[in-house]
C-alpha cells in the first residue's frame, strides 16, 4: 500500500512531477498548474489533514494453483480491540480442471473456541462478503484448535460468487480474497489473512 501524505511532494530534478521523488525539506502537497475543470471539493471544506492517497497493490498470478494465508489478529479490519494469541495458516490447491479447491486450515489459541471459518472477498484494509465457508457457522467448539481438510466446488460457493467458479478462482489468482476466522470472544473475527500465491 502506498501512502501519499500532506507534507510530501512528488518532483524529480528537472521539477517534473510524475516521477516518485522526495523534496528535502518536504513540501506541501499543491494542485498543479496544468490542472483544469471544474469541482465542488473546496479546501474549507475538505482540508488536506491526512492521507489524500491510498493506492492498494495486490499480486496477480494467472496461472497459480497453490495459494497460502497467515492468519494473525493483526489482519483483523479494525484490530481486535483486545489482543489475541491466536494464529494460523490457510493452505490451499486447485486440482487439474481448475474445478476444486482443496483446502488446510490450521489454527491455535482461538478464544473460547471457533464459531466459523471462511473465504471473504476483499482487499487488506476492506471487510467483505462470504464466499464461501471452509467451517461452521457452528456453537462455539471447547477446544481452541482447528485442524480442517476440506474441499469447495462451486456448489460451496455463496455471496457475489455463488456458483462462479471460474470467477472465483479468477479472484483467488488476483489477492482479491481472504480468510477470516470468528470465535466466541471475538464474534466479528479473531484472526485474518489475505490468501496469497504460493
């Protein structure tokens, strides 16, 4: 993720602005000169105080088949209020027609036990809908461990991917997904990770 902040200006040594180089001192941020047409934001009422950029990167492999997510509660949007212990891992594999998803899902330290594991789509710093789930939604289970083998067609999938598979894996390949796991202390979601390619 890259930030643009107030503060920083981006110029290269000729002036031209479209290169990614620091001022030093660091300027304020300044609406070019070239800039025309007309708009309703005004600095009154829209003052740079924060970041005015926020561009996402994600990983687009077009031909993966294994893909991996680490799940911490630092991945949570926004962070567990209270801290959590509990970490895992996601591993995951498409079979030769690209038709299922074999999955692996291993986590320890859940609070007061898990109440469902899934497959959201969304980027790092956005909560999405399901798409499909991987455990539950169940009671709250006693032990703070999961150990899940399992696999999804595309009968398992549900939300704006119900029945798209190919869309599905299409997402998958572009880090457009995420898995989340819920428990009874942290009923939004404990721990979280951007499933990747392996």
């Amino acid at each position: 993720m890259l930030l643009i902040l107030p503060g920083q200006r981006q110029v290269n040594e000729s002036g031209n602005e479209n290169d990614a180089v620091n001022t030093n001192p660091p300027e304020p941020i300044q609406d070019h000169p070239d800039t025309q047409g007309v708009g309703d934001l005004t600095v009154a009422d829209h003052a740079r105080s924060g970041p005015v950029a926020k561009i996402t990167i994600t990983h687009v492999a077009d031909d993966a088949i294994k893909f991996l997510a680490s799940l911490s509660g630092a991945g949570e949007v926004p962070p567990p209020v209270l801290t959590t212990n509990a970490w895992g891992k996601a591993d995951f594999t498409l079979n030769d027609d690209m038709t299922e998803l074999n999955y692996r899902l291993k986590a320890l330290k859940i609070g007061s036990g898990s109440t469902q594991a899934a497959i959201h789509r969304g980027l790092p710093d956005d909560n999405g809908p399901v798409v499909a789930f991987l455990y539950g939604p169940a009671s709250p289970a006693g032990d703070e461990r999961l150990n899940i083998n399992g696999r999804l067609t595309q009968s398992d999938l549900a939300g704006p991917l119900a029945g798209d598979f190919v869309g599905f894996v299409a997402a998958l390949r572009a880090g457009e997904l995420y898995v989340n796991i819920n428990s009874n202390a942290y009923p939004a979601g404990e721990i979280r990770g951007q499933v990747g390619a392996k």
